[in-house]
C-alpha cells in the first residue's frame, strides 16, 4: 500500500513518514505543493494526505486536478483550523475525510485504514483468507489453524500483498516496489529474506505449505494446494 504525503512543514511531514512506514506503508513525500501536484498526477498512489496550506499550489488545488483527471484515490485533508467553510470545501471538492491539526498519529493511523479499506474492491472486506490462513486487516492480525502468529509490519504488508494477489506470480521487483518502496535493480535478497521469515512463521508449523517458489520468476501464494 502506497501513501503520497504532501506537506510543507517537515516536523509534520517526517513525524508522518516514520510512523506509516512502521505501520508497514510505503511512503512518497513531497514537501511543496508543485511536487506534491506532480506526484499526485503521475504516480498510482493507495492513499493522499494532503496539507491545505502550501506556499505554491495548495491543496485544494491538486484535489481539484485530482477529480477533473477522475482520478478517484482517496484524500484525507490536513487542516490548520476546524472551520465550517473548510469542510465543506474539502467535501464539495472530492475530499474524503479531513484531520484537524494537531491531531494524535492514532488518529490518523485510524483514518489512513479506513480509507484505504473504503478504496479497495470490497469494501466491507476487513479479513484476506486463503485455506486455514487469515489476516485481519482491522486487528493487524494473523491467524493459521486458528494460531496467533506475530509478524512484523514488513512481513505483514508482504502477506497482505500476497493473499491480494492469491495464486499470482509476483515477481521480486513488483513485491520490492509494493512493500519496500525499491527499484528492480535494487538487492532483492531484502525480499528473499523476508520470505525466509515470514516461510518459517506461516509454513514451518503447518500443512500445506502455501507460499511456493516460482524458479526464476518470484513468489506465489497459493490457494489450490498439494504439498
Ligand atoms: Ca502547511
């Protein structure tokens, strides 16, 4: 899940950046309104969080770039003030939430979730199965045979990215773009490691296994198993 932020002020912004890509998000930032624009334009986000107030071209109007290109992510409002006219803008314009400044990282961290369940296909869909494999996208938690398994924030976004893309090869340069936010021709042990991991805590203990190898192309998880 990729999230673009666009805000000027960089206590906030970093503030930001660290505690989503702790949550297991990918983060783009721009730090001015021009690239935020831009980036919002050109790139495929999951999510926008946008400053109103930016020195060059404010935030009402990339939404408003946003919309008239149909472009529907979602767009969750940083706002100074709680004003009426503001909400009301934010609204008419195609906003789809708005957070008061100051507010609590949980706060947004709660946001953030529900508006990305809210943009995915099925939008009451709060659990990703596959066999006796659960994840719960709400609790942040994952379950084999009914089994408490603990992942980490990386190792989750992979396995939602996986159950997402049930029975598909992903190639390592797609799984490092999606989850680690690298190039192609970034070292993609990172990932082969991290399937390692998430292998001896998803695989080791149980029957089938799910998630295969595909030489020379990626990974699959796959929900037709033999063993
Ligand atoms: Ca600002």
């Amino acid at each position: 899940m990729k999230i673009l932020i666009v805000e000027d002020e960089s206590k906030i912004s970093e503030y930001l950046r660290q505690g989503l890509t702790e949550a297991g998000y990918v983060v783009d930032l721009a730090r001015n309104g021009l690239d935020g624009h831009h980036l919002a334009m050109t790139e495929k986000h999951d999510l926008i969080i946008l400053d109103v107030l930016l020195p060059d071209i404010d935030g009402w109007r990339i939404l408003q770039s946003l919309r008239e290109a149909d472009n529907k992510v979602p767009v969750l409002f940083l706002t100074a003030r709680d004003s009426i006219e503001d909400r009301v803008k934010g609204l008419e314009l195609g906003a789809d939430d708005y957070l008061v400044k100051p507010f609590a990282f949980a706060e947004l961290l709660a946001r953030v979730r529900t508006l990305l369940r809210r943009g995915n296909a099925n939008a009451t869909e709060t659990t990703l199965t596959v066999a006796d494999l659960e994840l719960d996208l709400m609790r942040r938690r994952v379950t084999r045979s009914g089994k408490k398994i603990q992942l980490t924030a990386k190792e989750f976004a992979l396995l939602e990215l996986m159950l997402r893309h049930c029975d598909e090869v992903l190639p390592r340069s797609l799984i490092a773009s999606q989850v680690w936010d690298m190039n192609f021709d970034s070292d993609t042990n990172v990932i082969d490691v991290a399937i390692r991991r998430l292998r001896a805590k998803i695989d080791d203990d149980f029957e089938p296994r799910l998630i295969h190898t595909v030489r020379g192309m990626g990974y699959m998880l796959d929900s037709t198993v033999d063993s």
